[in-house]
C-alpha cells in the first residue's frame, strides 16, 4: 500500500491512536482524547471521521452486547483498528521521527 | 426539556428506521448524541446542554439526510445505467429506438452547438457596440443612432446583436422542446436539462436589460411598464425596481445598471452556461455511445 493511501489527517490519526490497543465505542473514543489531554476534536467530527477510517480498511466495527437505547432504538458498535490502521499509524509516526532527525546536509565547497 | 429532546432524538430514529442502510451505518452516532445528555446537563446550564444536543441532532440530520439524498441518486443512476431492453422487444423496435435515441440526442447537440454560436456572435457584437454605446440618459440613444448610421458597418454589428440575442431566446425554447420530447429516450440529460433552462432565463434576462439600453420611447415606456409589474411582486417587489433603478425614478443611473446587468452579469453567464449545456450533451452522448443499445443507427446491409 502506498504512502498516499496510508495517509490520515490529524483527527483521522489521534482517533486511531485511540484504538491502537483496545476496541472502543465512540463516545469512549472521545473521552479517551479529552482524559488524556490530546488534540480536541468535535462531536459532529467523530462519527464521520470513523466512517471514513472504517471505508479506507483502516478499522472495523462490530455491534456490541449491549441493549439498544430505549427512545432511539440505536445500538452501539464498537471500533477496532485493522492491520492498515496500524501501519498507517506507524507510518505517521516515522514520518514525525524522520523529520524530527533530519538535518541539512553540508554543501560541498 | 430532557424529556422533549429524548422524544425528538427518537422521532429521528424512528424515520432513519425507514433507510436500513443508513440506519445500520449512523445509528450509533444517534446513540452517542443520546447518550451524552446526561453529559452536556452535567457540564453545561441547562440551556446551554439544550443547544449543544438539538445542534448535534440538527447537524446528525443533515448529514444523513445528505447521504440519503445522494445514495438514492448512485442508485437511480446505476439502474438507469443497467436497463437493459425488455426480452419482448423485437429487434425492430430496438433499431427504432435506437434512431430514435440517436435523432434527439444529435438534435439537441446541434442546439446547443447553435445556442453557443449565437452567444459568441452576440459576445463579439456586443464588444464591439461597446467601442461607441454610452450608458448615460443623454447619450444612449444618440450613440445608438451614431453606431447605425455614422460607424462603418455599425448597422450591420447592431443588427447582428439583435438577432443573435433573440435567435439565443428562440433556440433556448426549441431546446427545452426538443430535451423535454426526448426525456425518456435520454440518460444522464439532468444536467444538460437544467443548464438548458438557466441559458433560457439568461438569454430572455439579456434581452429584457437591452429594452431600456437604447433609451427611446418604446424601450422607456415598456420599461416603467414592467417596473410596475416587479414592483407588484409581494414583499421583495419594491426592493428589488429600487436596485433595479437605482432610484425612485429611471435614471442615467438605472441605464448604467442595467447595461452592467446586461454587459457583464448575464452575458458572462450566458456564455458559461451554453458551455456548459453543450458539454453536458456531449457527455450524455458518449455515456449512451457505451450503454448496450446502439445509438447511431447501423447502416442496413
């Protein structure tokens, strides 16, 4: 797969993150990102962005056990990260690591 | 308050019942809004949590309103890309709607292909008046009179600049005709269709902004005429013969805007969308060229 297809913009990443070791729903995705002091992302932006992360293979949902909501009916699904989401997690962070260790290199005189 | 948002958040999910689809894909998002009431009430006054939560319902709304809207129509285009003749149809009317298909939709491409012929002779003549038109109340009708009878070929420009613009009404009308006859024959002909109907109301919006350009009697007369008629439209009528005139009465002012009106705005537009319907058809052309029926009609052996 490559670069570009791996590629995620930053609320897309931070959510990522969030499910990098354990399957979570969306709201406990939210919490997540707001208990550990990352970047904020909307309420309207969750939902989209995991749609658009589960259409590029990045995660995958599964219903959960439990009952639906008593006036909507709704139930909730929970979100794992797949092996792409990983690599293109992986890929982001030694994106940062390679810039983070760049230096220029000195010209030949 | 909680109690009445509760009920609104499931009259939602009760109509996102009716799209399975949809409903399989976004209903843990109307889960999430739900379930963080009891959140927002927390964190938030009471007001406040209201707003927060109607706005997230209202925003969840529209979302997948939108992807309804735009799944429903992939799934119309994708049945109409998949028709496939009926197993009774003979081959004899197959070959018929074939030509059928072929006459309408070369048809309406020669149109468009005219339309926007005339739009480029009324552009360029058009140019070229405005070398020597002046849009003042006092000069107006003398730079008119000057271009006809003093200019070198200005007669034969001013003319030209009629015909093209009322060829442009006409043929916009037989277009629609010609598009409207053919609806059932014709696939993807929604864009042609609408730009087709825009390039109408242009072309008779140039040619109702030239009434008062050549500043006589007849143009004036008609022109407070049809102000009166504007004005008499309910609540924005007077708004809009005021911005129309620039003034309480027609003015050198109400000339300057129409001739922008009529120079700029609607020529501009009218150029875009006879290019625009003309690209449309023959993008509607090449889609059907594709599709299993044979659009040009095969030579018989």
């Amino acid at each position: 797969m490559g670069n570009q297809e791996l590629r995620l913009t930053p609320n897309q990443e931070i959510i990522l993150a969030t499910l990098r070791f354990r399957k979570r729903y969306g709201l406990e995705v939210l919490q997540a990102i707001e208990q550990s002091g990352g970047k904020q992302i909307g309420f309207n932006s969750l939902y989209p962005n995991l749609k658009k992360l589960e259409q590029k293979g990045f995660v995958k949902s599964d219903w959960g056990d439990d009952p639906p909501e008593q006036h909507t009916g709704a139930r909730r699904k929970y979100y794992r990260i797949t092996g792409t989401g990983t690599q293109a997690l992986e890929s982001k962070q030694s994106l940062l690591e390679r810039v983070a260790h760049w230096t220029l290199e000195p010209k030949e005189a | 308050m909680s109690g009445k948002d509760l009920k609104l958040a499931g009259k939602i999910g009760h109509w996102l019942h009716q799209f399975p689809d949809e409903w399989q894909d976004y209903q843990d998002w109307l889960r999430g809004i739900t379930v963080s009431l009891s959140d927002l009430q927390r964190l938030y006054p009471a007001w406040q949590a209201t707003l927060i939560f109607r706005w997230r319902l209202v925003y969840f709304l529209a979302y997948v309103s939108s992807f309804i809207v735009v799944h429903r129509l992939q799934r119309i285009c994708i049945n109409q890309k998949t028709i496939t003749p009926p197993e009774t149809m003979t081959e004899k009317t197959t070959v018929q709607s074939a030509r059928n298909l072929f006459i309408w939709q070369r048809m309406a491409t020669l149109l468009a292909v005219s339309a926007l012929t005339l739009c480029g002779i009324a552009a360029l003549t058009g140019i070229l008046l405005a070398f020597y038109y002046e849009p003042t109340a006092i000069g107006a009708h003398y730079s008119l009179s000057k271009i006809a009878t003093q200019i070198s070929n200005g007669s034969l420009i001013l003319s030209l600049h009629n015909l093209a613009g009322n060829g442009l009404i006409s043929l916009s009308i037989v277009q629609l005709v010609v598009m409207f006859l053919g609806r059932q024959l014709q696939r993807s002909w929604f864009a042609a269709w609408v730009s087709g109907i825009l390039l109408t109301i242009s072309a008779m919006g140039l040619s109702w902004t030239a009434i008062v350009l050549s500043w006589d009697q007849i143009g004036f007369w008609r022109f407070k005429i049809e102000l009166g008629l504007i004005e008499s439209i309910p609540l924005v009528g007077s708004e809009v013969r005021t911005i129309l005139t620039g003034g309480d009465s027609i003015s050198s002012v109400t000339l300057q805007h129409m001739h922008m009106l009529h120079s700029y705005v609607l020529a501009i537009a009218a150029i875009l969308l006879s290019i625009a319907h003309l690209a449309s058809l023959i993008f509607q052309e090449r889609n059907s060229q594709q599709t299993e029926i044979p659009l040009r009609p095969k030579k018989m052996s």
